[in-house]
C-alpha cells in the first residue's frame, strides 16, 4: 500500500510540476518573444492585449498587434493556442492556434525545436477581408483565402482572391505563389483576370531594404486600355510595365 501511495505521489509530482512552471515560471511574452524571433516575425513590433494562461498549458489573447516601422500591419482578434506537452518530452515546443483576421479566420501550427533551433511555421487564412487589412484599409475589398509555410528562413505563400472590388481595370479575382528565403522576397507568379484584361506579376523585393523590382504584363481585349499604358505596349493589346522603387512607400 505504501509502495502505491509513492507511485501516486509521485505520478501527480509529475503532472502538477510542469503545470506549475507553465504558470510561475513562464513569462507571457516568452511566446511573443518566439514568435517575433521567427523568419516570419523577425522585424516587426507584436504585443499581446491581455494575454492569460489556462489549464493544460492554454494561452490566449483579446488581441494581437502587429506593427512594422511603426504602421499598424495586422490586428489578430481572440487569439488562442496551447502547448502541445507530448512535444515537450521531445525537445519541441509545438503551439497549434486559431485566430480571427479582418472579419475571417486564421489557424496553423508553430514548432519550434528547443535545442536545434529549428522553426516551422504553417498557417491558413479563410475568408479574410481584403479591405480590413491596416495596409490597404477600405481602398479596396475582397476575400482571401491562403497557406503561409515557413521551414527555416524559408518560405511559401499561396493565395487566391475573389470579389475583388475597386481593383485597376475591374479585376474581380486573383491567385499566385510567392517564395522567401532570408530577407528576399520572389513573386514566381501572381495573375489578376477581369471580363476583358488579364494581368500577371513576376519580380523580386528585399525585405530589409524594402526595395522591389517587379514586370507587370497586361493583356486586353475589346475596351481601349488606359491612355498610360501606351508607353508600354508590346504587340496589339500586350503590355510590359516595369515596375520598381520601396515597400515603405506602399504599406
């Protein structure tokens, strides 16, 4: 009988002693601090509004806000996530989270490897209202729905838009892929289609200069183009339109 009261003893030690570290000694900007040392997050401002830990090693937030250079970037809505304690025996620090993001919904999984170093970031946005970014706030509109993918400083991004409102030449959806490695950014293909023009991006940008150099091509049909496209005409209804200068300017 005392044999087993030790075991239980000791099973509960076991439970209750990482619950209590959880609590008392984690602070609740250590996750901010993860977050913002990520690829990802890496040079911007992220400040948790009312941040609160529950059981079983829970967290959440009222909200979250993301800012760079001192502009408002994004605000993330009833954040909640929880440390996945399996992990924990295996030297990993696994969060899955949901979230809410301009009227739609966000959700995905971070992994962070305590003694590789090693961060994974996956996260998928549904349903997003274009025109509630901070950015671009009420000049345009439309849904976005998408998959962000970081190994590494290493990443994806792939999209897709529709209801596309106030958009240049009555674009109404879009859809591409865009890759990062360290600071560089590498738009492999973004097309825009309205009834009558069809558009496509390609280009680099450097996210610690800011600096972009992107060819915008434009194919139209039926309605004479804008008069600033002439310049740039290539063929009857083909246009290539370089495109260059900062990020700062644009965000």
């Amino acid at each position: 009988m005392k044999k087993a009261k030790k075991i239980l003893i000791i099973l509960a030690v076991l439970v209750a002693l990482p619950m209590l570290i959880w609590y008392a000694a984690v602070p609740n900007s250590s996750i901010g601090y993860i977050l913002a040392s990520h690829p990802a997050g890496q040079g911007f401002d992220i400040k948790a509004m009312n941040f609160h830990k529950g059981l079983f090693f829970s967290f959440g937030a009222d909200a979250v806000s993301v800012k760079n250079g001192g502009k408002q970037a994004l605000v993330l809505s009833d954040v909640r996530g929880r440390i996945n304690p399996l992990a924990l025996l295996l030297l990993r620090l696994e969060i899955p989270f949901r979230t809410r993001l301009a009227g739609g919904k966000a959700s995905g999984l971070f992994d962070y490897g305590l003694i590789s170093g090693q961060k994974k970031l996956r996260v998928r946005f549904d349903r997003v209202q274009i025109g509630d970014l901070p950015p671009v706030k009420g000049s345009v509109s439309g849904l976005l729905d998408a998959n962000l993918t970081f190994s590494g400083d290493k990443g994806s991004f792939f999209f897709t838009m529709d209801s596309l409102g106030n958009f240049p030449y009555g674009f109404r959806s879009a859809n591409g892929i865009a890759g990062i490695s360290g600071s560089e950014l590498s738009i492999g293909s973004v097309s825009f289609e309205a009834p009558d023009t069809y558009a496509k991006v390609k280009g680099n940008a450097d996210l610690e200069s800011g600096s972009y150099s992107f060819r915008l091509e434009i194919t139209t049909q039926g309605a004479n183009p804008n008069p600033l496209l002439s310049p740039y005409q290539q063929s009857p209804g083909y246009y290539v339109v370089p495109l260059s200068g900062n990020l700062r300017q644009l965000l």
